[in-house]
C-alpha cells in the first residue's frame, strides 16, 4: 500500500488500511448499539463506513455528507443514493426529532464547527435517542493516525469538548476507545486488530487513537443566548451617547 494518504475521504475508505478502520469501528458500535431492527439511523459527515454495523440487521439507514466530505455519493454511500444526502450540518433536509440514532464521524474541524454540527444533530435527534461522536484522541491520536482523515479532524481537550457538548444541550454518558496503532500497522487484518485493541484496553487503558463517545440530549441545560443581540447593543451605545449629547435641553427637562 502506498504511504501517501488518498485525496478524499471516500478514497481512503476505498483502501485496504480504510476497509479495516471501518470494520473495527463497526464492531465498537454494535457493542454501543447491538439491536437496531426497525431503528432510524443518520450517519453525519462521513460516517457512511460505519452504518454496515445495522444494515444488515433491519436498520433503516441514512447519510448526510458535509460538502467537504463528498465524493462518489452513489459509490459510497450505504443505502444507495436515494438515502444519501449532501448538506450543511446547520440545515439538515430533515423533520425535527426523526432519527433513533446518529453517528458523527470526520465532521470537526473547529470548536465552532463542532458546536454547528451537533446543535443540527441534535434537531433531528429524538429525545431519547442517543449519538456518538467518532474521533481522534487528545493523546496523538491523530500523529498515530496521520495517514487517515482522522489526521485532519479535531482533537478536543476534555474541558473544551464539555463545553462544546453544553453549547449544543447534550451530555456524554459512555466512552470506548479503538485503533491503539497506526491503520497502516494492521495490515488489512482486522483479527490482528482486534487482539491489539484488547491489549491496548489492558495495558494502556484510555491511550486509544480514536475515541467514541456516546452522547444524549441533555433537556435540562439552559439554551445559549445569542450573541448577535449584545454586537448590535454594543454597536447602538456610541450612537445613543451621541443622541443624548445633541439634545442636552431634553434632558435636563427629564
């Protein structure tokens, strides 16, 4: 295989090392989620790779592919295209409280695209459905993984992923980790993998390169106040001193 890493998304999927990313992660979340017959399911980002774990068990399946994730929609979207959709995680093209379950993978970039994508996913999450959010580790998950895309993806601290989750109302309740070594070290074998992520669980508990997070709506945080509003008060300040200045008979008369 070579060393360079595909150009896109969907090509590294298309790989050897891509193929075996998935199928590791596709076991770790059906130890999240083991029954999903009749169940909605929403692949946020790039998570088409993931969806196999229910597709073949009665899950109902769907992908939403951020612009920046697209390639062969119709090659590589689970579901076939009819189920594949590219929008902005801001205005997803679904009805509020639709999906069971969502799976967020290769959709951060930034603190504030974070909060974005999660505020949109949790419109169309039910709520008593639950998500998990798919990414590299704080402890060099993505220098382990340079040569996948999770080496582009967002690594949050644990203080600064609690407050992105607070921004979008939603609360963590379980963690697992996966891919102790590099994709590349696996050699397309995901049985090697699985015995080195069960001895990393064992040896180097929490040193994952790729952290899962399941995460529900938390109905009890308070909703984040605009900060248009307070730019455009600022802004009036200034022309309000200024009114007040022009008219000084006015005010002694108050």
């Amino acid at each position: 295989m070579s060393d360079v890493m595909p150009t896109t998304v969907p090509d590294f999927y298309q790989t050897q090392a891509g193929a075996y990313c998935a199928a590791l992660l596709r076991e770790r979340l059906q130890w999240f989620w083991p029954e999903m017959k009749h169940q909605k399911v929403l692949g946020l980002g790039y998570a088409a790779p993931c969806l196999g774990a229910w597709q073949s068990r009665g899950a109902l399946c769907f992908t939403a592919l951020l612009p920046e994730c697209v390639g062969a929609v119709g090659g590589t979207a689970f579901g076939g295209p009819e189920r594949a959709v590219v929008a902005e995680a801001a205005h997803l093209p679904f009805q509020d409280e639709v999906f069971d379950r969502i799976v967020v993978m290769h959709a951060f970039r930034s603190e504030a695209q974070a909060i974005t994508v999660l505020r949109g996913a949790g419109r169309v999450l039910r709520d008593d459905g639950r998500m998990i959010l798919i990414g590299p580790s704080i402890f060099a998950g993505r220098l382990r993984q340079c040569k996948t895309p999770f080496a582009h993806d967002s690594a949050f601290a644990p203080t600064t992923f609690r407050r992105v989750l607070a921004q979008a109302m939603l609360q963590a309740e379980r963690r697992d980790e996966a891919l102790f070594f590099p994709a590349q070290w696996g050699g397309g074998s995901v049985r090697r993998g699985r015995a080195g992520d069960i001895a990393g669980k064992v040896l180097a508990p929490g040193l994952g390169s790729i952290a899962l997070v399941e995460v529900v709506k938390n109905i009890y945080a308070p909703r984040p106040l605009p900060i248009t509003p307070w730019r455009r008060l600022w802004r009036r300040q200034p022309l309000m001193a200024e009114l007040h200045a022009e008219h000084p008979a006015k005010r002694k008369q108050s």
